[in-house]
C-alpha cells in the first residue's frame, strides 16, 4: 500500500509523527555498523519517533526548547533521533561532523562560535575534552551545555511528557565558507519540506522503494537528499558509515545487493572507486539489478566515469538508464536539477573546446575534430518542479539565451533563507535581481556556470574560488593556509582546482612565492615540494596535483592584497606565470 501522502503536514516532524501513528511497524532505517550485513541495527517508525521524543523530552528537561543545539554524533541511528528530537523540541538542529581530529575539531570549534549553540549533543568519548574546547571559543560566548547520550537516554518513563512543536528555523547547515570563516545556511521547515517534495516529484513513485546511502549525515546531500526524504516518502534507508565506504567501496555495492535497494547516490569519485577497486570475484556476489535510480552529484559528472561504471557492472544487472546526474547546493536545501524520469540514457553533448572557454556552448560536428579541441559535458537534467533557473552574465547581471554560459541563479521554495548572522552576504547571495527584465524574483546567485541547451541543464565550471574533489568542498584559504605554515620562505600561495590530465576528476593546483634566490630556490626546491605536499595532505585529506613555486611576483594580486585565484589560475594554464630561471649547465644558476 503506498503511504499516505504527507503532503498536508507542516513540517518533517509532524511527518515523522504521521508515520510512526499510520505505520509503526514499518522498518524506517537499517544501520550496518561495521559497513557488513553481519550485524544490521533496524528501526521502525515507532522505534525512531520513541527515541527521538525522548530526545526532545530531555532537551526541555534542561530549559532547552528553542535555539541552536549542535548535533554532533557518529553516523548512525542515534544521530538520526538526535536531528528529528532537536527538531521536536523546537530546537534548530546544527549538524556537525564530531570533534575527532585537527581538521574536525577546528571546523567543529569555528562552527561552535558562529552559531553560538545553547547546547551540544555529542559522543560520551568527548566528555574529556569540554575545558579544552571551551578554552578556544571565543571568550564572550555563552558556554553550550554538554549532552552526551549513554545507553539509558532514550528510556524514558511511560508517562513523561513528550514535546512535540517545530520552531523556525529547523536547521542550520554549514556547508560553505571556509574553516576559519564558516557561513551557516538558515533553513526553514518549509524549505526542508519542499526540498523533499520536488525530489519525490521527480523521482516518481515506486512501490517498495529501498534507499541505500554512505554518504556523512552532516551535509545536504546525506542529511536533504537521503534521510529527511525517505522519512518523507516513507520508505526504508540502509545505512553505512562514510568510513566504511572509503575503506572498502564493495561495502556499499555489496549493501545494495543483499537488502534489494533500488535507489542510491553518490558523487562522481565513487562510481570511479567501484570502477577501479571491484575485483572479478567480488564482482560474482553483486546483483544490481533491483537498482532503477542512481543519483550522481555534487562534483562534475565524468562521462566517461559512467560509461566505465555501466560496462563494468552491466554483467550483474546494472541498467545503464538508472544514472541521474543531478545539480544542487545546500544554498538551496540541495536539490535543483537532475535527468528526467522518463530519459532512460544520460544526455552528453561534444562541445568545442575554444568556443566554451569564450563562453558559448557550441556543438562539435563529431568527425574530423580532434579530441583536443572537444569537452565532453553532461547534462544535469531538467530544473526541479516549480522552480525557476536562469544564466545571467556574472558581470552585467543580464540573464542569457541558451547556449550562453553564464552564472547558474535560481528562486524557489528550496533556496534558503540566507547565511546566519550576514545580511550584507545573504542579500548578495540570495537577494539577486537580474538585470534589464520585469522578472522581479529574489535569485539566489549559486557561484556556479552553465548554460541551458533544449530544456537541460549543464554546469561547466565555477565562478566561486570553491574546490570540490571526491564530493568534498575544499576552501582555497584553508589549504593556503596549511602551505603558508610549511616553510618559512614561502609567502604568497594561490590554491585552485584544474582538472586533471590523466584522470576524470579535478585536482588541487598550488601556486607559491619562495622568498629567496635562484640558487637557494634550486637547493631546496625538493624539499619545499615535498613539505608543501605534505601539509596538504596531511590537513585536508588531498594530495595536491601539481605544484608551481616562483619568485615573489608570481602569485596575482589586486591592489588590496587579495590573491586573484582565478587570473593565477589562468596564468598557469596559459603557461605565463613566473618562474625562477633554470640553474645554468655548470650549476651556477643563472640570474
Ligand atoms: C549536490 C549537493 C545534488 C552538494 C542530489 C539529489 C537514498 C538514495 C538516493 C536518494 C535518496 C535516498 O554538493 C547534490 C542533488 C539526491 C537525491 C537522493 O536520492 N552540495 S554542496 O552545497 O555541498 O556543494 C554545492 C556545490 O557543488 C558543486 C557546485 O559547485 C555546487 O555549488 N556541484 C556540482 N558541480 C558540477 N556538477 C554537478 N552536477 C554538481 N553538483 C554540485
């Protein structure tokens, strides 16, 4: 029997209230805790709202029923209580990766003084450490409540008074902004609910639809994409840490044989792991064939990363026409565009290369044009239901016709309602006007290019100094600032993304100034190499691609002193940026 609709609820809460009332029994979500089908955790909707009303229950217990908690857990189902108990207790839920770690505990510790929670609910393991984090937030700031969840938390006696209210906002989602200066996007309930409208419009209906995500629970398309929408269409999620994912991609494949999912998601990079990493036998033990939507965003689609993945899993059953490229950002709840329901291949057009760096999508004739001169690009798909997409020239504001490339804009119910505590930035962001028309919608100016070409969508770069490899969001200042502090000798560093030669994914380019001289540069040029590689690696998870040291003057500049990461950029790739002249054939380096 297909669920009753929740269209008519106000809020995910009163959804999730819905459910556990009409259908109790029915299994909401399937944990594997060690990534395996050994030891599966399930929870109907009776379980999850039972927990997530004792949530709420202990929130009011300690004064707590409005303002911002931080929901800090482990993926997991707890964490999943945790999000629908916040929101029950007219809480807004801030989710954040747990303190585990540099990188982690910095973001954590900036999140904890943007958002200025009245609580945080977080692992017991960090129960040790709360003087510590209290030391390094900001001094003014109220100090949170500390709430760490053991065994008997979510018991609660029969006759305990549940709340049940949905206060705006509902959450704030930290996605953008870099971790020394992180911008916290205000969703509403209403946003959250229209989000997984237009998803559920799009995907269409499908009796006994199961959903499969690895994907982490702190970010839109993990918290939007997966677990708020199959709370919504009342249908089962199984679940695997992002750990186990990466560890061992099979993991995820292997998941989505044994308990007959039929849709699933991930970014680019990992349909390129399971391409790669599956081996023949374990191929043997896969049955994709249940799969009807696979959703693929969040970083450039590769064509030929999905033509890799269909060939190699087409023996066991895959079914090419499953792939959904997609198109979002957490600045509009998630998503904006995706392949069309009916579409049964995904859409690629051959464009001139020349053309698209001038900004015009123009279509290759296929013979007799070298690969060289030709981009592959793939569609995104139509714009979500009732809302509305336009390009505008990033420079006059002027909105473009198709085959132009410009700035993607978009207004409708998903776009949010701005970054916490930043007018000025969120009426830049969200507040947008195109220019020289009699549309008078408020758009929301995502950074990102593309154009429009037959009714689709296709995103071809970013205005936005953003670096997204492996589906992560990787801020050039922040990885600047790891290069800054290698070496003592190198001032000015640009970082950017350019895609790779040798594989379909973007890299991290970086480009730095060595205070000194040929010949001091010549000596230790292997080492700053090696130095500046390894802070990379080590601080945010990636190993930079390439790297281009020279002397000061290499690194663009405005007059203000900000680094021109789009113009250095553009000096690498036409080969003009500065460089220390090479050492002269006795050694003796010239100049
Ligand atoms: C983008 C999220 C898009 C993101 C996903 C729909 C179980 C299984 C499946 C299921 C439900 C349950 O990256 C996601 C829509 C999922 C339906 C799932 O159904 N957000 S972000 O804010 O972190 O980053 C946004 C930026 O990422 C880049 C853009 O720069 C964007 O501004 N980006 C893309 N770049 C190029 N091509 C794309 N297709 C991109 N998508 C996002």
């Amino acid at each position: 029997m297909r669920p009753l609709p929740p269209s008519a609820r106000t809020s995910l809460v009163h959804v999730l209230e819905h459910r556990a009332t009409q259908t109790p029994d029915r299994l909401a979500f399937r944990f594997l805790p060690d990534g395996t089908g050994d030891h599966p955790v399930d929870w109907t909707y009776g379980e999850l709202a039972k927990r997530a009303g004792a949530v709420a229950a202990h929130l009011h217990a300690r004064g707590l029923t409005q303002g911002h908690i931080v929901l800090a857990l482990d993926p997991g189902l707890d964490y999943v209580a945790g999000l629908f108990g916040i929101m029950q207790a007219g809480c807004t839920a801030v989710p954040c990766f747990p303190p585990f770690g540099r990188r982690a505990t910095a973001r954590f510790l900036s999140v904890l003084d943007d958002c200025a929670p009245r609580a945080v609910l977080t692992d017991p393991r960090f129960a040790g450490q709360v003087e510590q984090f209290h030391q390094q937030l900001t001094p003014a700031a109220e100090r949170p409540q500390w709430i760490f969840p053991e065994a008997d938390f979510y018991q609660l006696p029969d006759d305990s008074p549940v709340p049940s209210r949905a206060v705006e906002p509902a959450l704030i989602q930290y996605s953008s902004g870099s971790t020394g200066d992180p911008k916290g996007i205000v969703l509403t309930h209403a946003n959250l609910l229209s989000n997984c409208r237009v998803l559920d419009a799009h995907m269409g209906y499908e009796e006994d639809r199961v959903g499969c995500s690895w994907l982490p629970p702190y970010h839109d398309m993990g918290l939007m994409g997966t677990i708020m929408l199959a709370v919504h269409g009342g249908w089962p999620l199984v679940m695997l840490s992002p750990i186990h994912f990466v560890q061992d991609p099979y993991r995820w494949l292997k998941a989505i044989t044994d308990h007959k999912v039929t849709i699933s998601v991930g970014p680019n990079f990992a349909f390129d792991l399971c391409a790669q990493s599956i081996g023949d036998e374990e191929l043997a033990t896969l049955d994709l064939s249940r799969l009807r939507q696979v959703f693929c965003g969040s970083e450039p689609v590769s064509g030929n990363t999905m033509e890799r993945f269909e060939e190699r899993f087409a023996p066991v059953g895959f079914d090419a026409g499953s792939l959904i490229p997609c198109f979002g950002l957490a600045e509009a709840t998630l998503f904006v565009s995706g392949k069309p329901e009916a579409a049964d291949t995904i859409r690629t057009e051959l464009l001139d290369k020349d053309a698209l760096e001038r900004g015009h999508a123009r279509r290759v004739p296929a013979p007799g044009t070298t690969a060289s001169d030709v981009v592959e690009v793939v569609s995104c798909g139509v714009v979500a239901e009732n809302h509305h997409v336009i390009i505008v020239d990033p420079h006059t504001l002027m909105p473009l016709t198709d085959g132009e490339i410009g700035e993607i804009w978009v207004h409708g119910a998903n776009v949010a309602a701005g970054y916490l505590s930043r007018p000025e930035l969120s009426a830049e962001t969200f507040g947008a006007r195109p220019a020289g028309t009699t549309d008078d919608r408020a758009y929301l100016r995502t950074g990102d290019l593309g154009f429009f070409l037959d009714g689709e969508l296709f995103v071809t770069g970013r205005l936005k100094d953003l670096i997204v490899i492996s589906g992560r969001n990787l801020h050039p200042q922040d990885i600047e600032h790891s290069v800054l502090r290698a070496h003592q000798d190198l001032r000015r560093i640009a970082a950017f993304a350019v895609r790779s030669e040798t594989r379909d994914e973007e890299e991290v380019v970086l480009v730095a100034e060595f205070r000194g001289t040929a010949a001091e540069f010549a000596a230790q040029e292997k080492e700053l190499l090696q130095r500046m590689t390894a802070a990379v690696t080590e601080d945010h998870g990636v190993r930079p691609g390439r790297v281009h040291i020279g002397p000061p003057g290499t690194v663009l500049m405005t007059t203000s002193g900000k680094v021109r990461r789009r113009d250095t950029r553009k000096a690498y790739l036409d080969g003009t940026l500065r460089t220390f002249p090479a050492p002269a054939p006795n050694g003796t380096p010239a100049g």
